[in-house]
C-alpha cells in the first residue's frame, strides 16, 4: 500500500484532498493529512479511511517520522517552507509535489534528485500551472504543424463571476490577500515586446496595462507580472520576439490601485508607530501632507492629482472605505501593506454565496509557409460558492492529477521538474475537462 502525506489543509487543498480521497479508494492508498489545525483537516476529509493529524510543521521530528514510509509527499504549505519538506524527502527518498514556483534553493537539489531516482514536481496549480499545460500543448501543436512562433503573450486573472459584482472594482479577494496587496513590489518586471526588452519599475506597474477582450465575458486589462524572460527557455521560445506574462483585472481597476502605489500603502519594509489606534482615515492621512483647514478627500485628490470630474476612479477608491473613521482593527503596530490589507479585507472578501472566477488567455503568433498566422486560446471557470472555488479548483486539481501520475509510474522524466512536457500536460488537460476546465481556441 503506498502512503500519500498531505502537508496543509488550506482553501487550496479543498479539491486536491477530494481527489485524492477518492482515488484512494481505487488504488488503495494510504491516505494522511496533515495540518496545525486538526478541526480543519477534518472539515475537509470526507473519507473514514483517511488520516487525519495534528502537526506542528516546525517540529523537524515529527515532520520526519511522518512522512517516513511514504511514496510521495504532497506540500500545500507557503512556498518559504517547501524546502524543509523537500531535503526530508531527499533524505528519505520520496517523491514530492508542490503547486508553487520553483525556487532557486529548490533547484540546487535537482542533482540529487534525479541520483535518487525522485520527482519533485513544482507550478503544477493554476498560476503557476495550468498555464504551463495550456501553453505547451498550444506551442508544441503549432511546432509540431511546422509553425515558427514569434510572440507569445499570457494572462491569468483570479476574479468575481459578473453576477455576483457588489463594487465598482468589480473585484474580490479570491486568494492571499497579502499577495494581492504586494502584486508587483517584488522588483522590476521584465518582459519583451517586438524585440525590444522592457522593464517596469514598481511604480509605473499599474500605468502599463493592455486590454483584451474574451467572448461571451467583455474586456479586462493585463499588467505586466514578474519576469517573463525566464519562461522562453522554459517554453522553448529563445528567439521569439515578444514573452509577456501578466495578470488580468477588469478596466480601471490598475488605475484605481495605482493610487495607494503612489500614496505609498503597498509598502511592506517598515512598521508604522501607533498604527494599532489608528482609523482607516488616519491611515490615509498618514501619508499626506498637513494642511491647516483642507479635507483629508482633497488632500489625497490633490497630492495625487485626481481631476475632480473624474467619479469612476473617486467611487472606487471611496468604496474601500478609506475615508471612515472605523478603527483599523489590529492588535500591533504594522506596515502599510499590511493595514491596507486589513482595510480592504472588511469590503473584498467573499460572502458565502459569492462565485469567483478565474480567466486565463494565451495570445500566439507564429510563421508557417511564410505567412503570419494566430491563435488565441482562452478559459473561463467559475466557482461554486465561497468553499468551494475556481481558484481552489484549478489549484488543488491540476497537482492532484499530477499526483496519480507520479502514483501509478506514469512519468519518466525525473528530478525538479515543470509539468511542461507532454507526459504532464496532456492526461492532466484531458481529465480537467471532466472538471469543465476546457481551453477554447480561436484562429485570427
């Protein structure tokens, strides 16, 4: 009997876990999962044969004696503790899987890894994931028919399904709040267009947005994400002339977030004294200047120069509710980001009725016969309710598919790997389909 160990029992491991359960049943795994909230792995664990454990991830012992025996290993912990989970595994000779990005230090084993006969499969979710599944299938079919791509373009958007908008961001959290919060602070984004290599510093992020439009859904808008010039040896794109990744949200919501950009209320690197007595209207006045009889409202339109006519922008940001005098709610003193999270949280998190909805759209263009040639490829999920959502769906579905195919002896390939080769992606596309997470493709 193999023994499968679950590692966090979060919104994201929702569906993976209920894969897993079931597939369990069929293959007669050793089911065990593992969180520091036991009454929250049993909420999610619908099986009487799995196990469900108590565990502090700190405890190097525990951790060890756990996942002793083990035929794979499954972290849906934050991605600062897979590595931990990852040298235990080598240590032990198991199999892992992750639904994060590959991090360097996790490279660094990829060696021993693949001495060991292992698999550690990392950004197999959905961002990173099934963008690397959508898009290889796409990229290799189109190579495959003797096409030459020259520019390739993605976007992922975590959102609010349009019948359940209650503001005018036409936005909701729909995961980590803070990773919202903090989107784009983590240095210059770098991608290439036409050729030319461009870079975005922080504060011009959200000024450089581009607008697609998808069937049946309307417009939305893409700001530039992290560095996309990695992905072109990792989708065999070297030459191509345009690698842009980036995020979706839907019009004027990038302009709208700009404004606490400039204010300064995404900076996470310091504490703000006295923060814990502060209202959300303190904290705005926080950052701008003193004025003897000016309103903290004409304040911020002035230091950020709002044109007075401009309502939508004004509806969004007095939406937030910046302006109240509620108290922030914090029990100790914290940075901007952190209060500006807190702030928003009270008006952006989903109620129990309230669907998301994830977007994905991947724009090709290449060369065949000598002539240009396009595709665009796109998908649209919505969740269920609260619990149970898109973005936890095409998160935890994707890695537990990945899973069964690491279980059952169906991948060759060994060492850190990306779910980027046909083995990967295409029984996970095929069996999400039974899921309704289908890929439609349009050519221009």
């Amino acid at each position: 009997m193999k023994k499968i160990v679950v590692f966090g029992a979060g919104l994201s491991a929702t569906y993976l876990i209920s894969y897993l359960e079931k597939n369990a049943e069929a293959y007669a795994w050793d089911l065990q999962i593992a969180d520091r909230d036991l009454a929250l792995v049993k909420s999610k664990c619908r099986s009487s044969k799995t196990t469900c454990i108590e565990i502090d991830i700190s405890d190097s012992i525990a951790v060890r004696k756990l996942i002793s025996g083990s035929s794979l290993v499954v972290s849906m912990l934050p991605a600062s503790l897979h590595i931990n989970i990852a040298k235990e595994c080598l240590s032990q000779s198991i199999h892992l899987a992750t639904a994060s990005y590959l991090s360097e230090e996790m490279k660094e084993l990829d060696s021993e890894v693949k001495e060991n006969d292992l698999i550690f499969l990392n950004e197999c979710g959905l961002d990173p994931g099934i963008d690397h599944l959508s898009a290889m299938k796409l990229l290799d079919g189109i190579r495959n028919e003797g096409g030459e791509i020259t520019e390739f373009e993605s976007f992922t958007g975590g959102l609010i399904a349009p019948d359940c908008v209650d503001n005018p961001w036409e936005y909701k959290f729909t995961w980590n709040p803070r990773n919202v919060v903090l989107a784009g602070s983590g240095g210059a984004v770098k991608f290439i267009h036409k050729g030319q290599y461009k870079f975005i510093p922080y504060h011009r992020v959200f000024r450089r947005t581009e607008v697609v439009s998808i069937d049946n859904y309307g417009k939305f808008e893409g700001y530039a994400n992290r560095d996309s010039l990695k992905y072109r040896e990792t989708y065999g794109l070297e030459n191509v002339q345009t690698m842009y990744r980036g995020t979706f949200r839907r019009l004027g919501f990038s302009k709208a977030w700009n404004c606490f950009v400039q204010l300064g209320a995404t900076d996470d690197s310091y504490l703000l004294p006295h923060s814990k007595q502060m209202s959300h209207r303190d904290f705005i006045n926080t950052f701008l200047p003193f004025h003897p009889t000016d309103s903290i409202e004409l304040k911020l339109k002035s230091y950020l120069g709002i044109d007075q006519d401009d309502i939508y922008l004004w509806e969004k940001l007095e939406s937030t509710g910046i302006f109240s005098e509620e108290l922030i709610g914090l029990d100790k003193d914290a940075t901007p980001a952190q209060l500006l999270q807190c702030i928003l949280e009270k008006k952006w998190s989903l109620k129990e009725s309230d669907r998301d909805m994830i977007v994905m759209w991947h724009n090709v263009t290449y060369l065949k016969n000598g002539e240009a040639h396009g595709v665009e490829s796109s998908l649209v999920c919505k969740g269920q309710d609260r619990q149970h959502t898109a973005m936890a769906q095409t998160v935890g579905l994707p890695l537990a598919i990945g899973c069964k195919l690491i279980l059952t002896n169906q991948i060759s390939d060994r060492g850190c790997l990306l779910p980027i080769k046909p083995e990967f992606y295409t029984p996970i596309l095929k069996e999400l389909e039974e899921y309704s997470i289908v890929f439609k493709e349009k050519r221009l």
